[in-house]
C-alpha cells in the first residue's frame, strides 16, 4: 500500500509539470520573456491569467539570472574546464535551446533529469520537431529501459527517480557528468516534492560528489501564516503534498540546510527582494506594463512564499557573488509585540453571517445596521462580481444576523463594481463612489443607496439603487481610491483622495464633494502632499483627514502617515514622524480611537512576520505593534482586501470578508465575520 501511495504521489508530481510547462508557454507567448521553444516542447496551448503570467516570470528571471552568472564565471576564459548544467526535476523546461540559440554552450553541456516517463516524452517531442533537433545536431536515442533517453554532444536527457542517488550517480557518470568539472545544479520546484530525507540525502550527495559546484534552488516557503497555509492545501489537494516545509520555512532555515550538508558558501531570499534587487527598474517597468493587472496582494504574497538560493563549493565557484549584497531592499521588521489583539468568530444566527467576498466596502448605517456591497465572492454557487448586498443586523448585545439581499425596485441596478468606496449620508443613505467592473473598465457614476424597512415592518430593509451625477465625469474614473468625510467653515464635505485609473497606475490628486449639494469644489490645501499611492487608508480626525500606507508608482509598499489639517484658509499637509519605524504596508484598514491611529491586517514585503494591528499614538507620533491572536478563528484568516468596523464603546472591532486570488492555488474567502477585542489598549491609555 506505501508503495502504491508513493506511486501516485509520483504520478501527481509529474502532472505539476504539464501545468508548469502550459504556464511557461503562455509567459513566452504574451511576451514576458524571450523563449521560442517553451511552445514546441508541450503540446496545447493555454491562455494563463496576468498574475500567472507574473509569478512564472519572475521565477524565470531568477533562475535566469543565476545560470548567467554562472556560466559568465566559468565560460569567460579561454581553456578553462567545460562547464556542465545538471538540471534535476527539468520537465519540459527550455534552457538548453535557449542557451544554445545564445551561443553560450560552446564551452559547456546540459543534462536532465527527470522521472522515465517524463524524460521519455520529452525526448520524443525532440526527435519528432525538426526545429529542435536542428539545434541539437546529430543525437542517439538510449535503448529500451535505458536510464538514458537522447543523447547529443551537449545536451543528455535520463529517465531516473531523484531518490534513487546509487543508480543516478551512476547513470550520469556514464552519459559523461564529470564531478571534476565546474557544475551549476537546478532544482526548480523539485525538493519541495521529495520526502524531507530523500531531499537531504540529494542535497548532501551533490555537496560530496561535486568539488566545484553551484546549486540553485527555487521553490515554496513561510507555510504558517494565511497564503502558506491555502498554498499548501492547495498541494495536498492534488496529492503532491509539499514536504520540508516545517523544518526549513524560511530563507533563513534554507541556508542552514545547506550550509550543514557541506555546501561553503550560500545565499537565499524571497522573490520579493530578487525582483527589487536584481531586476533593473526598466525592465520590471516593461514587465509591470505587459498586461492590465491589479492584483497586487497576490502578486506580493506569492513572491513572499517563493524563494531563489544558491550554494556554492569549491576553489573558484566558492567566491562566485551570485547575489552580491543589496542595500536596495532594506528589512523593516515590526518592533517587537506591545500587546496581542484576542479574535473570535462572531456569534449570532450563523446563516448569513459570512460575508465571502474582497473588495466590497461596508458602512455603519445605525449602530445596529452594517451593509456591505460590490466585490468578489460567492454568490449562487459561483465566484463572481457580486451583486447583492449584505446586511448584518444586531439584535442583542454583540450578536448579530446576516442576509444576502438584492436591489429593489425597476431602477438603477448595482454595477458589479469592485475597489469602490461606500459612506454614510444618514442612517438609511449611502454614498458610493469610484470602484471599476475590470482592470480596464472604471466603474462609471455615482450611486445612491437607500436601505429602508418597506412600510415599517419588521422584515429585512431593502436597498434600492439611484444613479445620478454624468457618467463622463473623470473624476471619479478611479478605483482603490479613498473618501472621506473632513469639514470646512462649518461645510461637511467628502475628500476623495488617490487611487489608481487605466491611464495611470497611482493617483496624487484629490477633490472636494460638497455633501449638502452634491458638486464638487474648490478648497485651498497647503503643503507638500503625499506621493501617489493606492490601496491605502483614510480615517476623519479633527475635521481633516489621515492618509497611511498604500502601493506607490513603483509597486513598492509605502510607510508615511500624513494628516490634511484644516486651517482657517482651507487645509494644511502634515507629514507624521512615527518612532520606531513602521513596515510599510497596503491593502489594510483604519481607525482612530482614543487620539491613536490603527492600522489593521493588509499586505508588507519588507518583513517576514504577519501583520497584526500597527497602532500610532498621533500626539507623539510613538507606534506600537499588536499581534492577532488567532486560536479561536478557523485558519486561514487573510486580513488584506477585507473592511472592518470599529465600535468604540465596545472596544471592539468587527472585520468583515477579506481574501483574493491567490495564484494558481485558487481563489479564497475568509468564511467568518470575525471580531478583535481591543480592550488590551485601555492599558496605553
């Protein structure tokens, strides 16, 4: 039966090939990287989403980025050894057409390795694409139940199992693998799917048989926070569990791993910091413009869950600087936890309570009322752009209910807009504005919700949708943007400030709607602003306006606080100086209680830690780092793309939906309405 189950789980991982090698296809094909052969050695086709098409390109680059360095090291000088690439768990991978297109083979050699069937196959795709074998020149086909599948002068596939280090030390000192030789291993996403002892014998061997060596390894990381945790029931579901994770979960631990099994030298980092780092800034503007995209946190989080190492041994390749240090991408790490925020489900009827959905918005209509409307979530057995609304009502103490309701009525209908803002008229009005319907499609006109009981009874409210204001106003062409209610001479007005638009990836400018007549207007603003950003915060504070955090033009987190103060002529920027330090940080929510400002959940780069809740005390600009205590919460609990509702006498904080697509592992919704219990602050009061 265990052999059986290894078989499968065999069987499982060689299909992860076949999806990879489509990715692959379909990177080259939408013009991320320059590869004319990923389309001849797989058959189909396949149209992969942007954020697919993202993460396999960085992926590429990394990987890119090492075998240059290498072979710029040991190519370079004439008479220097042949250089040999050993590409362990290669699949259906290009490398050897690309390298050899470039002219970089002529001092060096390629063998792959993967399981017999998968190397067979690949080997006859070669011999059957005249196009292929033009570039290998003339080639020999092993013998039936031959390890060794083609064979040219530079280039040899075998058909071995990685956990089989006797026959595999074997077979490729007989197809030529010298271990004199100056050698680069790859493992792409190939160790992660050994059982933890087989891998470390692999890494081990390679260390003693190899005496000038550089082993590069690219795969998954950090599987206790939220996205590892659905990563990896993203792998099990497809019995290709991810091993090795617990014990090395970080780049830190992946180091020690090989530094312990013999390797001298070794460097790993996320792809977060290789693609600021190592990519230049023209070519990831080229890249970050290929496509229409706006799934940031996605994007951000897969990076944070993969990494790039390499190990080296050996006289020359020992002080190989594959990844020389960088001041580029600085670590700002969260100061050390002044108190932990309690979480729990929230309690009620439970049909209806979760709101399944990111990128909605929600508002406290009365203290007792909150809807939310528009995102992504689930609606009638499908994810979609939802279209009903959700109302959670309380009816005793901190219990609540929750209702899917539709619109009402033969008007206006809810768009389907998402990244939209929603603010408080009155207890039964509802501003809302900006949002978009696609990457490519701005939401277009303000929308006006009444939630109302029909004829006083006693049944849920009803919502209904009235448009007005012209569609063409390009003022409100923007999504990821924020409201705010400020004051002026005694007008309340709502500040709409940033965003993104499809001409322009961030916003710096903001506009004044007055509230009584609903036109816009001109208020005077002194100061310096802020930088453009999106996907920031904004909370009212003593009739101004507090901006924090948000994704600037380069796509990078950002960490400044500014507050619009009014002033007699208008209003006044003020840039906040916080102590210590915050991470930078996007994709969060905010509040302000007791003269502190909370930042809460959201997505970071610069730190490996989860965020928690960030609170800044405003008259002394001090910070204070909260951890969510999650024990009571069914994981995972993704607090970015979520909105949250603070209830200050309560001191309670209830967060509502929240999730998104997260790679190729599927698309995820926090199920639960939960509450933060922030009665811990009293103690910095």
């Amino acid at each position: 039966m265990g052999s059986r189950n290894r078989e499968r789980r065999a069987e499982a991982v060689q299909s992860t090939n076949d999806s990879s090698a489509l990715s692959k296809s379909s990177l080259a094909a939408r013009g991320y990287v320059h590869d004319a052969f990923a389309a001849l050695l797989v058959p189909g086709t396949a149209r992969r989403a942007p954020l697919i098409h993202r993460g396999y390109y960085v992926r590429a680059r990394a990987v890119r980025h090492c075998v240059r360095a290498f072979i710029e090291q040991t190519c370079a000088a004439p008479g220097t050894p042949r250089a040999q690439i050993l590409s362990l768990g290669a699949g259906s991978d290009s490398l050897y057409f690309r390298l050899k297109t470039a002219g970089h083979l002529a001092g060096a050699a390629v063998w792959e390795v993967d399981f017999p069937d998968v190397a067979e196959r690949k080997a006859q795709r070669i011999r059957d694409t005249p196009d292929l074998c033009a570039l290998t020149g003339p080639f020999q086909s092993g013998d039936h139940g031959s390890t060794l599948c083609f064979e040219s002068s530079d280039y040899r596939i075998l058909g071995l199992d990685l956990r089989q280090l006797q026959r595999l030390d074997q077979a490729l000192a007989a197809a030529g693998l010298d271990a004199a030789f100056p050698t680069l291993l790859l493992a792409e996403a190939v160790l992660t799917y050994l059982e933890p002892d087989d891998a470390a014998a692999l890494i081990a061997w390679a260390a003693q048989r190899f005496s000038n060596a550089i082993f590069v390894v690219y795969e998954q990381m950090r599987p206790q926070d939220a996205f590892g945790e659905f990563m990896q029931q993203h792998f099990r579901h497809l019995n290709s569990p991810l091993h090795g994770l617990d014990r090395f979960p970080d780049a830190e631990a992946q180091q020690q791993r090989f530094l312990q099994a013999g390797w001298t030298a070794c460097r790993a980092m996320d792809l977060n910091e290789f693609y600021r780092c190592f990519l230049p800034a023209e070519e990831r503007r080229r890249m970050e413009n290929l496509e229409p995209f706006d799934e940031f946190e996605e994007w951000h989080l897969k990076c944070a869950h993969y990494f790039i190492l390499a190990a080296s041994r050996g006289d020359s390749l020992s002080q190989t600087l594959v990844f020389p240090p960088s001041e580029t991408f600085p670590r700002i790490d969260p100061a050390s936890p002044s108190g932990v925020f309690p979480a729990s489900v929230v309690t009620g009827d439970t049909q209806g309570l979760g709101l399944k959905r990111y990128g909605h918005a929600s508002v406290l209509l009365s203290p007792g009322v909150i809807l939310s409307a528009g995102g992504f979530g689930e609606q009638e057995g499908r994810h979609c752009r939802v279209s009903k609304f959700h109302m959670l009502l309380r009816y005793s103490d901190f219990e609540w209910k929750g209702n899917q309701i539709g619109s009402w009525g033969t008007g206006a209908q809810w768009d389907g807009r998402l990244y939209h803002t929603m603010t408080r008229l009155s207890d039964t009005q509802v501003l809302v504005l900006g949002g978009r319907l696609s990457p490519v499609t701005p939401a277009l006109g303000i929308l006006q919700l009444c939630c109302e009981n029909e004829d006083n009874s006693t049944e849920d409210p009803i919502v209904t949708v009235t448009k007005f204001g012209p569609e063409e106003d390009s003022t409100l062409s923007r999504w990821r943007h924020s409201t705010t209610e400020v004051s002026c001479e005694n007008q309340k007005y709502l500040f709409v400030y940033g965003g993104r638009s499809v001409a322009e990836p961030v916003l710096s400018d903001w506009h004044f709607l007055h509230v009584g007549t609903m036109t816009w207007v001109r208020i005077p603003v002194e100061g310096e602003g802020p930088e453009g950003r999106h996907s920031h915060s904004a909370c009212s504070w003593q009739g101004g306006a507090l901006i924090a955090g948000g994704l600037g033009v380069s796509e990078e987190p950002l960490s400044s606080v500014f507050f619009m103060k009014p002033i007699t002529s208008g209003f006044l920027w003020e840039s906040i100086a916080i102590q210590p330090p915050i991470t930078p940080r996007y994709s969060h929510t905010a509040h302000v209680i007791n003269g502190k400002l909370l930042l809460v959940g959201g997505v970071w780069i610069h730190s490996s830690a989860v965020p928690g809740v960030t609170v800044i005390a405003l008259s002394t600009g001090l910070s204070f780092e909260y951890q969510i205590d999650t024990t009571c919460v069914p994981w995972p609990l993704m607090l970015h793309n979520h909105t949250s509702i603070l209830f200050p006498e309560e001191q309670q904080l209830l967060l509502l939906g929240g999730g998104g697509n997260c790679f190729s592992f599927g698309t995820y919704f926090n199920p639960h309405t939960v509450t933060l219990d922030l009665s811990p602050l009293r103690a910095r009061q």
